[in-house]
C-alpha cells in the first residue's frame, strides 16, 4: 500500500544526508619540517620522511572512534606508564609506541599472539621476566608489562644506541634490523627497506605523539564530562590456590567481571598456585564504581587541548 508519509520521510533523509555532505569541511593538516623524538630532532624536509608522516597523521586524525577512545585512554593510563619508564631511563614518548600497539587497549590481542597494551610475545615477555601460562599472563598486567618493555627498549638501545632505531626494532625485531642495517648500509633505521608495517612504525609513533599533543588542532574537543575517572583499588595479596575466582570475589561483594576488569592478567577461573607464590590483586573500591563528574581528573591538560 502507497505510504505519502514513508515517501516524504525518505526525501527527507535524503535532504539531510546531502546537505551534511555539501558542509562538512574536510582538511590536510600542516606538516611539521622536524619533531622532536626522545630527545633527538627528526627533521621531516625530505620527500619521503614528509610524506611517510603526513600519511599517518591523516590516518589517526578520520579515525574518529579510535582516535577519540585513545584521548580518554591517555588520560588514565599516561600516568601510570611515565613513572615506569622514566624510572627505567626510557624516553617518555616511548608511551606513544605503547599507543600505536594497542590504542592502550588492556585487552589487546594479535592473531600473532601479542597481548597487552604493549603487545609482548609470549617468548619475549618470558624472556623480560613475565609469567606466561594458562592461568596468570602478566602481559596484560599494565605495570609489570611496562617494566618488561623498559627491559627489551633498554637492551635494543645498548646495541643500538640510537632511540629511534630502538622504536623500530620493537616491531621488525632486532635481528632483522641488524642484518639490513649492516646489508643496506645505512645507520638510521628509518633509512630502511622494510616491510610497509616496519617501514610505517616509527611516523605512526611521531604521528599519535603531535596529535595526543595537539588534539584541538585536529579538530577533536572533549568535555572534561566525558572522561574516565580513576578507580581506586586496594591491594589484597594472594599466596595460596583459588579455587574458584567468582567465589572469592564475592568476599568482596565483588561480581566475577567486576574482579577481572581489574586483574585482566588472571586469565583463568582458579589458581592453582603450586609453588605458592604471591600474587597481587587489586580490589576496586566500590565507592568509585558509580560514575560521578567530580571524580574526572585531567591529568594532562594538552588532552583537553586547553
């Protein structure tokens, strides 16, 4: 049956949809002539340099949900990360590195098999001291994960001696950057034929860091409102087996998610702890689990592009 009100609902949607499209402005953004990275000048004046970074602050800029979740990520995570790496002499833009691994997403998950906000293999973060097993993976523990980071940065700059090979080498491996350094002749690793992943690593972190920097200048305003706020959590140590997380949980008027939002490295629905070690785990203050305005705080006031 003929509906006049369904035609004229659909000429106007089509209004709508034309009229947003004939007005939205779509932009390009200035290109810096350098950065600034760990403490040394990247000048970006040749061609390639400028390009390959132009083409990654385009990128973050129209990915508007990712980009926007990664602003509000920051502002609870940056600093939990820059005492660990400072601690560790680490640059502090290192933490963009973190940004572009996993957008600080505390699940984060490769079909590689990389997990955590730095996106550790299982050998590489067993290597840096991390327990990897069925029932407790501590790359996803965001503290102890930025300490075995700092470790794998550590030793790849007492090889290299420069940061930004350093950077590159966390995603194309330090084998692979040593043997085309050596084949390639060349002494930036940013200079490299490298797969397009490897060869883009590097202008993706300089990138995320001019925009976390600069947001209002890429158009993206956040109402301090729409921030996360920080939950406190109180430590509760564990030296024995758990037989069931939900049970123990529930000593803490806590629900089995509630406890595992909050130790997303216990990966298992026990422990079996036969070597009685101690784990740490941290139980939210139930307090802070209600969102309140007054709670926010922004740590950062850059991320405001204040």
């Amino acid at each position: 049956m003929y509906k006049p009100e369904k035609l004229i609902f659909t000429i106007l949607l089509i209004f709508i949809s034309t009229s947003c499209s004939a007005t939205q402005a779509i932009s390009s953004f200035p290109i810096p002539a350098a950065i600034n990275f760990a403490g040394n000048t990247i000048s970006l004046e040749r061609y390639d340099m400028r390009e390959r970074f132009d083409r990654e602050q385009i990128v973050i800029a129209y990915s508007h949900s990712s980009s926007i979740l990664v602003i509000k990520r920051a502002n609870l995570l940056f600093p939990v990360i820059e005492p660990i790496l400072k601690a560790n002499g680490i640059p502090d833009d290192f933490k963009y590195l973190a940004v572009i691994e996993s957008y600080l997403d505390p699940r984060a998950y490769s079909p590689t098999q990389a997990a955590g906000i730095w996106q550790l293999m299982p050998k590489t973060a067993q290597q840096f001291g991390l327990e990897v097993s069925d029932e407790i993976d501590e790359r996803y523990h965001i503290e102890k994960a930025t300490e075995a980071a700092c470790k794998y940065l550590k030793s790849a700059y007492n090889k290299y001696g420069s940061w930004t090979t350093v950077a590159i080498s966390y995603n194309a491996g330090m084998g692979r950057i040593s043997s085309e350094l050596e084949k390639q002749n060349v002494t930036e690793a940013y200079d490299l034929l490298l797969t397009s992943e490897s060869s883009r690593y590097l202008f993706r972190i300089l990138a995320m860091k001019q925009f976390l920097e600069n947001p209002a200048e890429f158009g993206f305003r956040i109402h301090k409102d729409h921030f996360y706020h920080k939950i406190n959590t109180t430590p509760v140590e564990i030296t024995d087996s758990v037989g069931n997380w939900t049970s123990w949980a529930a000593k803490y008027k806590l629900t089995y998610a509630e406890l595992k939002d909050f130790n997303v490295w216990l990966r298992d629905r026990k422990l079996t702890n036969k070597d009685k070690k101690t784990y740490i785990i941290n139980v939210p203050d139930k307090n802070d689990l209600n969102y309140k305005p007054s709670k926010v705080k922004i740590l950062s006031s850059f991320i405001l592009g204040n």
